[in-house]
C-alpha cells in the first residue's frame, strides 16, 4: 500500500477541475478498482483536469489543498458548454443556483440555503482582486449580480460558506469570483469564436467574440485586448401589444489590460472592463391563477406596458505586486460603475387594487439605480515563515447611490403621461464607507497538520436622503444616518492523511450591513426607520481526494448554518418594506466526483441537498418555526460524460449532461415546480481550428427558473428557461 501512495504523490502535480472529497473508504476502494485493459488504459499524462490552480485564499493553492469547499469551472469548459451568462455557469456547480427574473444579470443567487430574502445581495461577486456590486441595500443589490461574459474568463470560482474575514461584507453566502485571462509576457495569441442558434419557437441568436494577447516588450510588458457582441434571441410574444420574441436583445462589452514587470520582483497589472446589454422584455409567461396552464398560449404574455431591462458596468482597475524573499505586497485599487434599469407593467395591477376598468390609463413601474464604488485594499502575504504563515491587510470602499423608484401613468407612447401625477414616487440616495482591518494565519503543527485563524473588523458608516410622494407611499422626506461596527473569525484545520487525502473542518462567520427605510403609512407604532444587520456561524467539514494515477478524484462536504437576525421583506398594508425577522437553519451535504475509466472517457457527477427553514415565528411576516427560506432547491445534482477520440487526424469528442434541480419558494411562497434539463454537446478540431455542434433543453422543458411574483385575483408569472436550442460555434486560435 506504502508503494501505491507513492506512486499516488508523483502524479498528484498533473491533476486538474473540481478536485473533491470522498470518504477514505472511498478512496481505498478506488486505489484497488479494477483498471481499463492495457490497450484502453489512460496513460499518466493523461490524468483528470480537476486540481486547478485558485485564488480562494488570497493566494495561489491547488483547489484540492483548499481547506474549504471551493468549486472552479474553467474558461474551456464554458466554451465546450457555449455557456453565455451566470445561470449557465452555476448550472455546474452544487450547492448553488441562481432564480432568474426574466434577463441576463436580474437575478438572486444562493448558496448553500443562504438566499437574500429582501433586496441587500448575500454573495459578493469579484473580478480578479476587485469587489463589484453594491454592498448597500439602497440599489436592489440582490436581484442585479454582474453578469460577465465568458469572452475572456480563465476561470470561474465559486467560495461556498461565510468568507468574511478575507471578502467582507455580504460576502456571508460566499463569493463568486470571475478571473480573467492576464497578457502573456512571452507568446503572441490570437482567439476568435462565431456562434450562431436557433431557439424552438423563437428566432435566432448570435455570439462573437475575439481577443489579442501580445507582447509590447518582450519579458517586460504586454497588452491583452477583447471583445464579443451578442444578439440574445427572443421567444416570448406580448399578445397585448402585438409584438414577437421581445426578449431579445443586445449585449456587448470590452475589455483591455496591460501587465508590467519591469523587475523581476515588481508586476502592474492595469485593467478597463465596460459591458452593457438591453432587452426589450424578460423571458416570463403568464399562467392561469387556478390552473397554472398558460393564460393565452405558449411562450406568452399580456402587457399594456413594454418591461425592457438594461444594464451598464464599467470597471477601472490597478494591480501591483511587490515580492520579497518574506512574502508578497499587493495594492488593489477599482472604481466600478453599474447601472441596471427595469420596468414592470402595472396596469392590470393598479386597475384590480383600485377597481376602475381597464380603459384608465396605463400605469407603470420603473426602477433606476446607480452605483460609484470605489474600493482599495492593500495586504501582505508571508511566505513560509518556518511554521507559519499570514496574510495581514487594510480595505476601504466608498460607494455612491441613487435608487428611484416610480410608480406612473404612461402615454401612448409608453413614456410617463407629464399631465398626471405619478401614483407613488420613492427617491433614495445616500453613500456608504467600509473601513477594515483583517488577518488571516496558518500554523503548520507538522507538514501533513495545519491550523488556521482568522479575524476581521469593519466599520461601516451610511448616511443619505429619502423622499416618498404619491398614494402609494404618502408624503414624507428625511435625512439618516447610521453607523455599525462588525468583526467576522475563521478557524480551520486540514490533516493531509495521506498524499492524496485530505480531511478539513472550518467555522467561519458573516454578515450584511443593516440600512434606513421609510416608514410606511400604516406602520404600527413604533416601527423604526432603520433595520439593522444579520449575522450567521457557518459549521463544514469535508474531505477531498485524488487516486488511480489521477484519473479519479472526489469530495464530500456537509453543513451547518446558523443565520441570525435575516433580513427579509415585511408586508404593511400595500407597501413592503425590509425588516428583521427572526432566526434560520440550513444544513445539507455535497458531493462531487469524476473518473477516467478508459482513454478519452471523463465521467463526472454531483449532487446536493440543502435544508433550509426559519427556526422561529415572526408575526410582522407571517413567517412560521419550519418554514423554508425563499429561492432555495433541497436537491441538485449533475452527470456529465464526454469522450474524446480521434477521426483520421481530427480530434473530436461527444458528451452531455443531465440536470435536476428540485422545488423552490418564491417571495410570496408560491412553489416553483422541480426540473429536469438535458444538454447534448459534440465537436471536431484540427490544430487551432474547432467546430463544436450543442442541443441546449433537449426536451424542451419550460422549467421555471424564478418568478415576477402570485397576485390573487390576476395571475401567475414565472421567468422560464431557454426552449429546445441547437446551435454551433466556430472558434479559431492563433
């Protein structure tokens, strides 16, 4: 067995993607599983891409020496998958799912049953070193995640747990982590890749994208430059206004970097990202009340209104690093605009709640928001220093917003009718300023035991102005000002029991800032004007492990999670408004695993199960002890296949997988129904030249991937997945 582990340890460098954790027990069985015949055998260099290099811990570390569950999904394979948005790259992972709102970058992420249950976002979102998003909950934060396009990703990083003392604040679900492709110091490369599709019942779609990577002077400095446009195709039809397909829409972007290392010890990395899309409408239907059967027909809804969606980002960035035989200086420094922009048709709501007939005018509800952040973080990362290790640094961010939200009657040229006054106007602004300190640090008590340590201490001070005009929200306008103080810990260990198994356990806590709100008309006496923020203790174990000359790995996880205080939404009369409503529980387990069996042939699998409900009554929400929280699935679990082989002197490969994702709860707890998705993908490559055919909804599932919401007395109205796709994509590497 000694000889095995040996053997095990040389070729553990060679591994590569989700590196997991199974049971010694597993593993054992492994080792010992029968092999391919000698003719059918993978050879060594051909071991799983499953170990991939990751940034989770501030630093670089094979996924599968991670102390934690950290999933990773490269660029290629969200290339191979024709992946266009965040739903299709979290599609991957367990764990973690997103409930779409009808557009690309509208939507509510969860993890591990940590789901926002009021408009402040759980999951911070980074690009490279840099935080994006909102932390306030002033702009909606939740339903408005950057979605970036996988045009020039290396990778894409899901952290699951509290990661609060490295990522701050909002950070408690976890982090997801875009990480871009840096200009190379030494080759010239050329990418290029054409898609085209069609969508069952809707029209056609497109993608492009190219990129350049070159040096400028060679050794010391290089440029990266990229950019795709797509054409989002459209399947949903307003039958009220007459108009098809009118969720498609337009999303572009570029991006450019500059990388120096004037020195060997000293790198600058500059980088300018802007992306924006439009869609005319959201992917949702209309559904009978009663029957849940489609009110008109298929792939259908009534609107008297048009709901375009829209959103803008831009990124500015700078990068430095000094290296020193003690360790690593890095100076991160971004200022980040975002600026999403919806529309709901409030018509058949405003002429229901109020009884007149349909002939009134045509009302609305528009939301704007804006986001100015601009963040800096400086850290030091120790080497080794004997038996320990540390990482010490500062953060600062200060964000400006603006949120405005109005309720109007529209014209015939649905644009606001200027000869009435607006049913309910709520104006927000106000800005918000992080300042922490943190240090995280390792303590090797022998080379195969570590123990892990870490702390964090925020202040956080918002201060902004409110006014709140019309029917809907009464007359008011005020001033706040509110100030807190957090600190987050992290404790962890990992027993290397073998060169290639690896136990862990962590705990680690989070948290949201709180936020003012207005006080509605209605509200009971005494209702504050501010709700404060919430807090969980996350509690994981796991073990990961490799084997059979790294054509097998596995992991299995399980947690724990106590969330404090959740910030939800409260019901007061017709207005909603976020509050504080008692205490919940999520627990489950994940799995993942992936096997070589003969050359070519990656089998890989997932699943996980997720139970998260209130551990209390709440009255203001109406909230029950074992109730589930909202938007979370109890099950999901994946089984991919793909071959790869060779035709003549072309290399080509097969594959597909199969999806499930069980129930979840909307807002107003109305249950989305399970979903199974199938996806077929096959392709042929020559060199650098690749044609690669896919089957996205193979059977044409209208799964609901979120919903607008259940309004008694009108109807129900959820976003739907993408129909029956078939596309093909052309790509080109120079």
């Amino acid at each position: 067995m000694g000889t095995n582990v040996r053997k095990l340890q040389i070729k553990t460098s060679q591994l590569g993607g989700h590196v997991g954790v199974a049971s010694a027990a597993l593993i054992a069985a492994s080792m010992w599983a029968p092999s391919a015949t000698a003719q059918e055998a993978p050879s060594a260099d051909e071991a799983l891409a499953t170990d991939i290099v990751v940034t989770a811990n501030k630093r670089e570390e094979r996924v599968s020496r991670v102390g934690g569950s950290v999933v990773a999904v490269s660029g290629a394979k969200l290339e191979e998958r024709s992946a266009t948005s965040l739903q299709d790259y979290l599609a991957l992972i367990p764990g973690i799912s997103i409930q779409s709102q009808g557009a690309a970058g509208w939507g509510v992420v969860q993890i591990r049953g940590v789901s926002s249950q009021n408009v402040s976002a759980a999951t911070a979102t980074y690009i490279d070193e840099i935080p994006v998003g909102a932390s306030s909950s002033t702009v909606r934060s939740n339903f408005y995640t950057v979605d970036l396009d996988p045009a020039d990703l290396e990778r894409v990083e899901v952290l699951k747990g509290p990661q609060g003392t490295l990522y701050g604040a909002s950070s408690m679900g976890g982090v997801i982590k875009y990480v871009t492709r840096r200009p190379s110091l030494t080759d010239t490369e050329i990418r290029a890749s054409e898609d085209f599709y069609v969508v069952e019942g809707g029209d056609i779609g497109t993608k492009l994208r190219a990129s350049l990577s070159t040096p400028l002077v060679e050794g010391k400095a290089a440029v990266r430059v990229s950019g795709y446009y797509r054409r989002d195709a459209g399947y949903i039809d307003n039958l009220q206004l007459g108009r098809r397909d009118i969720n498609k829409g337009d999303a572009w972007g570029v991006r450019g970097s500059l990388f120096f290392k004037p020195v060997e010890t000293v790198s600058v990395a500059l980088t300018g990202l802007y992306q924006q899309s439009k869609y005319g409408g959201l992917a949702v239907i209309d559904l009978d009340q009663n029957t849940l059967e489609p009110r008109d027909r298929d792939l259908s809804q009534r609107r008297y209104v048009p709901e375009p969606f829209s959103a803008k980002n831009l990124l500015l960035s700078a990068e430095i690093k000094w290296e020193s035989g003690a360790g690593t200086l890095i100076s991160a420094t971004s200022f980040s605009q975002s600026r999403p922009k919806d529309s709901t048709d409030f018509t058949e709501y405003y002429n229901g709640f109020f009884g007149v007939a349909l002939d009134n005018p045509f009302s609305n509800n528009g939301r704007r928001h804006a986001t100015d952040k601009i963040t800096q973080e400086l850290r030091f990362n120790s080497s080794r220093l004997g038996a320990v290790e540390f990482i010490v640094g500062g953060y600062y961010t200060h964000e400006k917003l603006s949120d405005v939200q109005a309720y109007e009657f529209m014209g015939p040229d649905f644009r606001p009718d200027p000869t009435q006054d607006p049913l309910g106007l709520a104006e927000r602004n106000g800005q918000l300023d992080e300042y922490a300190a943190f240090v995280n640090a390792t303590v090797y008590l022998s080379e195969d035991f570590d123990l892990t340590g870490g702390y964090r201490h925020a202040r956080i001070d918002q201060q902004g102005t409110r006014r709140d005009s019309g029917l809907l929200f009464g007359e008011s306008a005020s001033a706040y000002s509110i100030s807190e103080d957090a600190d987050t810990f992290l404790a962890g260990l990992r027993w290397r029991a073998t060169d290639n198994i690896l136990f862990y356990a962590r705990a680690a806590s989070g948290y949201r800032p709180g936020a003012s709100r207005g006080v509605p008309p209605g509200a009971p006496p005494g209702f504050a004007d501010f709700y404060t923020s919430d807090s969980l203790w996350s509690y994981e174990a796991g073990v990961k492990a490799t084997g059979l000359n790294g054509r097998f790995s596995a992991e299995l996880s399980g947690f724990w999670i106590d969330w404090s205080d959740i910030q939800t939404l409260i019901p007061i009369d017709m207005v909603i408004v976020s509050g504080n409503a008692g205490t919940a529980r999520s627990r489950g387990f994940e799995a993942l695993a992936s096997y070589m069996p003969v050359r070519g042939l990656t089998l890989s699998g997932n699943v996980s199960y997720t139970d998260s409900r209130f551990t209390e009554d709440n009255a203001a929400t109406g909230v029950l002890d074992g109730d589930r929280l909202y938007y979370v699935p109890k099950w999901r679990a994946l089984a991919s296949a793909d071959y790869n082989f060779a035709v003549g002197n072309l290399d080509a490969t097969i594959g597909g997988e199969v999806s499930y994702t069980s129930n979840v709860l909307d807002l107003t707890r109305f249950p989305l129904p399970s979903y199974t998705m199938i996806g077929l993908h096959a392709g042929i490559k020559k060199d650098n030249l690749s044609v690669n055919f896919y089957v996205k909804n193979l059977t044409n599932r209208r799964a609901w991937t979120g919903s607008s919401g259940y309004y008694p007395d009108f109807f129900y109205q959820p976003s739907i997945v993408q129909p029956r796709t078939l596309g093909v994509t052309f790509s080109q590497k120079f």
